[in-house]
C-alpha cells in the first residue's frame, strides 16, 4: 500500500499526499469528509486553511487509512500566520476566483449564442408558413426529423441560456465579495466580535469568578470560580490570544482608515445626543437614549417599544432641529442651515 502523508499549515490547509487512482483511499477519505481539488491535485478538509487542525478529523482519517493497510504520517505545523498576508491571500484567491468565473460566464455565453444559431438554423429548414405534416406523403418522414430537429434545438438554446445566466450571476457575486468582505457595517462589526473574543480568551487565561444566583432572603451570593488556564490549554490560549490581538489590531487600522477617507464615520455617545435625529435603516429617527455602544430610538415597525441601533450602523446625523451633524477631530459640529429633507421627522 501507499505511504500517505497528512500535513496541516495554515498557509495550505489541509493535506494529504501520496494518494493514486484506485488505490482505494478516496472512499476513505469521502467517508471522513475530504474533499478533492483540480486545482491543487490533492484531497483536502474543507475550510481548513488559515485555522486550528482540525485533530479529531485528521486522527479519524489516518486510523481509518491505517486499518485499510495504508501508512500514514501526521505532520502539522499550527501557527498562525500574521494577519495582512491572510487577508492578501484571500484577496488573491478571490480575484483569481472571479477571473475564473468570469471566463466560464463568457464561455456559457458563446455556448449558449451557438445554440440559438442551430435553433434558428433548425427552425429555417421547416416549410414555410408552418405547413402541417402531410401523413402518408413522401415528405413525412423528412418532416417529423425536421420538426423534432428543431424542438431539440430551442430546448438545448433555452438550456444553454439559462446556464450562462447561472454562470453569470455567479460570477457577478463573487466580484463583490471582496468588497461586502471590507464595508464599513461589516469592518466595524467584526472588530466588536474580536474584542469579545479576546476579553473572553483574557477572562480564561487570568481565571475569574461570576455570581450564579443571589438569595433574595439572606444576600448570599453563589459565585462560580474558573481557576487560570494551566498547561497546554494555557500555552493555546496564549496563541489564541495573541492571533486574535492581531487580527484586531489589522482591522482597527481598516476602520481607521475608512474613518480618514469618509467612508465610515465614528459615531459614539459623545457625538451622538438624546434629541438628535439618526438614519437608521433609509429613514431619520429621533434618539430617545444614548447608551455605550448603541442609542435607543422608537420602534421602526411604529409599536409602543423601542429599538436599539448600534452606532456602526448609523448612516446620519442631524440635531433636533434637523441641521447636519459633522464629526470633526472626534467633535460634534452642527452645520446651521442643512436641509433637513422630506425624511428628517
């Protein structure tokens, strides 16, 4: 049998080489999820690149190519790679992607423009002025082929059509996402997971304590205690931390310098005062609180309620009598005399 070898980096992902046709690993390697790639020539997990090996998966597959006779070596390295060159690396993968998609749409297209040709080549061999097949005359036969002919003909064209308009559609997807990847809302929603996460991977390493329950009767309070990650958790979660401080500190700079070229803008409760008028989802609406990361407006669907906006999300901001808000050095300047527009209320 084959000496296989199954290798993780975060650069590649993970692999598996010294696999051959036939050989009988591909059924094992379906079996435990792998898939296969053209364009690397080799099986592969599936989003595995740019993470953590995924261990339990990996140790499946090599025990289960082991009992099949094959031998396996594991080799992994799991260290992270710094985060501007992941992003340039996806940002390369995807315009490569989109070159691809793109050739495919154009190939469709000529495929799809050749079948309407033979629909319309087809349709030019029936009699004219839609002659109806004369039954039992000579040209019977030759008339039915031309008519099947030409019905095969539109149904390849329609076929054809509506698989470059697929192929298309996918293609016109995939050239935006690098773009949806980078939008403002998106940006500043992300940094606001990443500083979740790495205070909770802080909480781990450090130990902390939090109160279950408090008895109304006698004030005594029932804490649960995390002692300090130790060990080889501890080793993790300091590489956890320390990838995820990183990654935090690449997409600050982003918004930063979406802030700087007026792309996004800072909003925060020191901009943003009860009163104020705030675009929230295409519509003005008036802010009735303002909180630490959000400000309380009433109900966009018109209830009693309110709802809460995160300032990411703001598009605009106008005072309470509808002049502009600007933000200028991290201030708030009122521009006096902005029209305030037939949404402003």
């Amino acid at each position: 049998m084959s000496a296989l070898t199954i290798t993780h980096t975060h650069a590649e992902g993970t692999l598996i080489d010294g696999t051959s046709r036939g050989d009988g690993s591909a059924e094992i390697l379906k079996a435990q999820r792998w898939r296969w790639s053209r364009n690397l020539g080799s099986w592969y997990i599936p989003q595995s690149r740019d993470r953590r090996a995924k261990l339990p998966q990996i140790n499946a597959t090599a025990a289960a190519l082991r009992a099949a006779g094959f031998t396996v070596d594991v080799d992994i390295d799991d260290t992270y790679r710094p985060t501007p060159d992941v992003e340039a690396d996806k940002i390369a993968r995807q315009a490569a992607r989109v070159d691809a998609l793109d050739a495919k749409a154009d190939r469709k297209a000529g495929t799809a423009e050749a079948a309407w040709a033979a629909d319309q080549a087809a349709h030019d061999a029936l009699p004219e002025g839609g002659e109806p097949i004369k039954v039992g005359h000579h040209s019977e036969t030759r008339h039915r082929r031309a008519v099947e002919k030409s019905w095969n003909a539109l149904g390849k064209a329609v076929a054809a059509e509506r698989e470059a308009a697929t192929a298309r559609g996918r293609a016109d997807a995939a050239a935006k996402t690098t773009d949806r990847r980078y939008a403002p809302v998106t940006v500043a929603r992300r940094i606001d997971k990443l500083t979740a996460e790495l205070r909770r991977l802080e909480r781990d390493r450090d130990g902390y304590t939090r109160t279950l329950h408090t008895d109304k009767q006698t004030g005594q309070k029932y804490v649960e205690t995390h002692e300090a990650a130790s060990g080889d958790y501890r080793e993790r979660v300091l590489a956890e931390i320390e990838h995820t401080a990183d990654e935090l500190a690449y997409w600050k700079g982003v918004r930063a310098h979406q802030i700087d070229a007026g792309t996004a803008t800072a909003y925060n409760r020191d901009v943003v005062a009860v009163g104020d008028l705030v675009r929230y989802v295409g519509h003005f609406h008036r802010v009735l609180k303002v909180n630490a990361k959000t400000v309380t407006i009433g109900s966009i669907v018109g209830g009693s309620w309110t709802d809460r906006v995160p300032y990411s999300e703001i598009r605009g901001l106008r005072d309470g009598d509808g002049n502009g808000v600007r933000i200028v050095d991290g201030a708030r300047v009122v521009d006096t005399g902005t029209d305030t527009g037939p949404d402003a209320a």
